[in-house]
C-alpha cells in the first residue's frame, strides 16, 4: 500500500513526458527486430473510433492504436513501454464494448485486438477452388483427462468460438447473453448468463491462459501453474496481462432448445420458483433468467422479442395494472428423439410453478437461435441508428437475503416514480459455489449461497443519458442507506477509495499485490482507473 501511495503520484507526474515518448514511438518500435512500427497507426479515424465504446459516456483519445498481427507484436509493444524510463500506458481493446471508457488509454496505445481476428477467418484459393480457411484463432481438441477443450485466441468472438466448436458437435458450457463479445474482453469481467446457475460463469469454465503481462513476458497459466497469474488475471479487468489464449471447457452440443417464458405478478413468488429451480437436482434446466416488465416499457426489445403479436394487448393490460410484471425465462436444451420424454418433464416441471394461469409462452429453437437470440434485435437497432446510442448500463450483484427490499425500493418505487426505464431490465439467481473465489471477480460476501445478478440496460438519447445516471446513483444511495451490500458487476469507479470497498479489505490486498507482481509499472487497461486516475 505504501508502495503504491508512492508510486501513483510519480506515474501521474509522468503523463505529458508520457505524449512526448509516443511521438518517438514509431522510430523506437523500428529498431525492435520485429520492426512493428508500421502496426502503429495516429489516423483520426483509428484514433476516434478507440476512444468511444458501447457506453457513448466516455471519450478518451490515445496517442496511437496499435494493429498486432502476431502475439509477439504485443509482448514487444509492452516490452518497450516497461523498459522506458517514461512507460505509456497500454489497453486492449476486445469489442470495446465497455459502457464506461474501460478499454481506452487516454495519452497511450489501443491494441486494437481485432488484428489479431485476421489471423483466421480468411478465404483462400487452392487449385481453383475458394475454401474457407478453419480460424487459425480457435482449434477444438480431445485429451482423455480433461476431455474435450478448445484453445482459443483472447481476439476472438464468442460467435465463431460457437460456429468452430459446432463443426466438432461440442461447445462451451457457459456464455454471455450476447455473443459478439471477444473472449478476452468477457474473462476480463466473468462473462455470465441464464447458464451460470449450473456451469457458474466463463471465467469457471477456463482450463489454461496465455498471458503477456505488464513486463511483456509471456506466461502460461492455469490452477496448477502460475495459478496466482492464473487467478488474477480471471475477471481482472485486464489488469495483469493480456490475454492472448485461454484453454475452454467443451462438452456435446445439443441441437434444439425448449425456450419458456412465464408471467408473474408478485416477486416472491417469481424470486421463490427462481430459486427453487436452480436449486432443484430435477429440473436439470440449462438456463435460466428473469426480466422486469414495466408498464411504460416495450413488453419487446434487443435482447429478444419472445410474445407473440396476437398477445401484446392482454400482457400490456396486465401490466398497467399490475405497474411491474416478472418474466422468468427457462430453457432446457435436447435433440429430436427425445422431444416427447422432453415435453412430459417440461409438463411436470411447470405444473410445480406459481407462475399466473394462461401466461406460458414457448418457443422451440435451434440452439444457435437461441443463443445468438440477441443478434436480430442488434441488426434491428443498428439499421435504425440506435445501436450506437449511449448506454448509462448498471449492473450488480445483489444478496437473495436483501432481494426483496430491493424490489421494494428500486422496482416499486425509484423506476416508477422516475418513470424513464428504457431498455431490458434482467433479475436472476445464481449459485455461490459455482463461482471460484481465488479469481478477481467479486461477489457479494454474503454467507447466502444465492445471489441474483441485477441489470438495467439502458438505452438512452445524447441528451437524457444523464436522467439515467442520476437513476443509477439514486438506486446505489438507496442500496448504501438500506446497507445492501451489493457488489457492482462491469464495475467503475472513480476513486480508489471506492475500488478498495468493492473488493473488500482482503481481496484488494491480493489485486494489488499482484498488480506489483505482473505490472508494477502501472502500465495495462488505465480506462478501469484503479491504479491510474486520471
Ligand atoms: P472491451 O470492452 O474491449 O474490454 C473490456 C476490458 O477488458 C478492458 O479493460 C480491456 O482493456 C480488457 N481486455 C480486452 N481484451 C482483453 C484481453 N485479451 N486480455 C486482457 N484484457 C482485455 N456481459 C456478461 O457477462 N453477460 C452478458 O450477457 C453481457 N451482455 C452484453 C450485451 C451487450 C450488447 C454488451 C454491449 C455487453 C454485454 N456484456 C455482457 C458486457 C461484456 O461482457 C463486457 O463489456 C466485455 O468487457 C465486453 O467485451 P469486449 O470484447 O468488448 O471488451
């Protein structure tokens, strides 16, 4: 700790030195035996497009980005700024589809990951004949101890993980609801969905890393070997090293999936069948969410549309009367030859739910559809030109001990009476033990073995987003007041004070520990502003 109250102000010092270092950046790469300096790139267009994500509320320009073609690029870039007397300050940036600056370096170098994508994925021409070339990024493979993994680049999209493993009849167990995110950007968090009630989330799901860390060494890791890295660097926010493979869990794919929706009106009966079901050794569901439905919102939006046209009228008077609706959301995957033993257990299933007579809904889907279930919603959006809107996004974790007040005091009471909720708004449970403690992400410190995952996805104009963020701090200041001790997902704050109590005493004693360890020099993901704060 002293070390680093040391350490800051000099870093900090070190930012207009820093602007001068990037100018000689290009010359300096140029001597480097990988001669990279021509995947330096200043043009405005690259310049604008890395300081802006998903968020639309944070702008920070870097001096340079950076395009790697190999991973030796990248470790050669971090070698440069580590062994300066003046380090810049570097960010990989997956999808950038942060919401609050995380992947930008403000003065310093983006490596913009997307050059590594390029790697695979391209067509080639062999005697004639145009084949698509398998991604050189993702390889599927089988070991009689740990069974079935795929080794793939921190680059990649969840999207082509999901095509690649398919081609082999397996895929990953756990995902995220959308899935042109890159691998590396989701580890950086955790990565969760209606699947980590069973599988827990991504990060629980990784066998081995490859990392190049703030010195610009190349490490692989796993539990076993350099577990500390290993660790760290799962759910790190992408501050101990760059990602540049990590070793996934497979198992068989299913081909078709039994999608549900049903409606609720009271929360305690909606959190109890939540509960009961992720708990349950029978149901043996393979995912499941929950979705608030407010009276001034869609009863449709991106993340899917689900109710069928014929049956908006009767779920829309439903919920001017009710104000607040719930909407748990199951799923149970299976191949054809089992669809009538399928349909008898989802008969028994739902018999034993509380849910209000006549609002079952049920879709029956390949399991790609399902989970690329986001996409047509995203190509929807984007032909309109609100894709790129801002998005004041809160996401959090929230104790089941403390599920109820909050429904109280935030669905019931702060979202109506502000009466601004555009967007999806998710509330689903998951299971404590599924989650590995040892790594950086963080969850609440409960004793409970349930927590639930809370987000306000929003969409908001240019000018209103901050109607949004002064809902979201209101919702905050009623969780300190209450004392719910939530934990934030997709976390930012602003000082380090706030960083320390969202880790909590012990875990921010190991983050920093192993940010001396790995990057001491202060130099990866500034945008999360932990060790560099301004
Ligand atoms: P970026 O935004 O590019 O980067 C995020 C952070 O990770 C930055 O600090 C960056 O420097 C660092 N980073 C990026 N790549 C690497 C790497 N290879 N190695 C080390 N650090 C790296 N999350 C969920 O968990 N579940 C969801 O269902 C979900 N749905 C989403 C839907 C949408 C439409 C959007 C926009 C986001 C969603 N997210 C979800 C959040 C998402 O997982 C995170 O924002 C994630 O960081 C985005 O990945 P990215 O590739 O865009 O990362």
């Amino acid at each position: 700790i002293i070390l680093l109250i040391i350490t800051i102000p000099r870093l900090i010092s070190t930012v207009g030195k820093t602007e001068q270092w990037i100018s000689s950046l290009p010359t300096e790469l140029s001597k480097t035996n990988n001669n990279i300096s021509g995947k330096l790139i200043t043009d405005p267009k690259a310049l604008e497009e890395a300081s802006n994500d998903y968020g639309n509320l944070v702008h920070d320009s870097p001096a340079a980005v950076f395009r790697p073609t190999t991973v030796n690029d990248i470790a050669t870039l971090i070698k440069l700024s580590f062994n300066s007397s003046v380090p810049f300050r570097i960010a990989a940036r997956g999808q950038g589809h942060s919401t609050r600056g995380q992947a930008m370096a403000r003065d310093g170098v983006v490596v913009d990951m997307k050059g590594l994508r390029e790697r695979g994925d391209r067509e080639v021409v062999k005697n004639n004949i145009r084949m698509k070339k398998a991604n050189d990024g993702i390889k599927v493979f089988g070991d009689s101890k740990v069974g079935y993994y795929v080794d793939v680049g921190g680059e990649q999209l969840w999207i082509d993980v999901l095509y690649e493993t398919l081609e082999y009849g397996l895929a990953p167990v756990s995902w995220t609801d959308y899935l042109y995110l890159t691998v590396g950007g989701t580890l950086s968090n955790a990565g969760i969905s209606g699947q980590t009630f069973r599988y827990g989330p991504q990060i629980s799901n990784v066998h081995q890393l490859d990392v190049v860390t703030g010195k610009g060494e190349f490490v692989t890791c796993s539990k076993q070997k350099n577990s500390e890295l290993f660790h760290g660097v799962l759910g790190g926010l992408g501050q101990f090293g760059i990602i540049t493979r990590a070793r996934i869990a497979l198992e068989a794919a299913p081909r078709r999936v039994k999608w549900i929706r049903l409606l609720y009106s009271d929360f305690e009966v909606f959190t109890k069948d939540q509960e009961s079901l992720i708990l349950s050794k029978n149901s043996k569901l393979d995912y499941l969410e929950g979705i608030v439905l407010m009276h001034q919102g869609p009863i449709n939006n991106w993340r899917s549309s689900f109710f069928p046209l014929t049956d908006h009228q009767r779920i829309l008077s439903l919920v001017t009367q009710h104000r607040v609706l719930y909407c748990l959301e199951i799923a149970k995957y299976y191949d054809h030859h089992y669809e009538n033993t399928l349909n008898k257990e989802i008969q028994t299933l739902v018999q034993g739910l509380n849910y209000i007579p006549g609002f079952y809904y049920e879709k029956n889907v390949s399991f790609v559809e399902f989970l690329n279930r986001v996409r047509s919603g995203e190509l929807k959006l984007q032909s309109q030109g609100l894709w790129d809107v801002p998005h004041p996004w809160l996401n959090m974790f929230i104790p089941k001990s403390r599920i109820m007040d909050f429904n109280s005091g935030v669905f019931n009471n702060i979202i109506q009476k502000r009466n601004i909720t555009t967007g999806p708004v998710l509330v689903y449970p998951m299971n404590r033990n599924k989650w590995d403690n040892k790594m950086s992400a963080t969850i609440p410190d409960d004793e409970d073995e349930i927590f639930y995952a809370v987000g306000f996805l929003h969409s908001s104009g240019f000018d209103n987003w901050k109607a949004f963020d002064a809902q979201n701090i209101e919702i905050l200041k009623y969780c300190n007041d209450a004392e719910i001790k939530y934990k934030l997902y997709l976390p930012h704050y602003s000082t380090q004070e706030e960083w320390r109590n969202h880790f909590g005493p012990k875990k921010w004693k190991s983050f920093v520990q192993r940010k001396y360890k790995f990057d001491p020099r202060m130099i990866l993901s500034p945008g999360q502003r932990i060790f560099n704060n301004n």
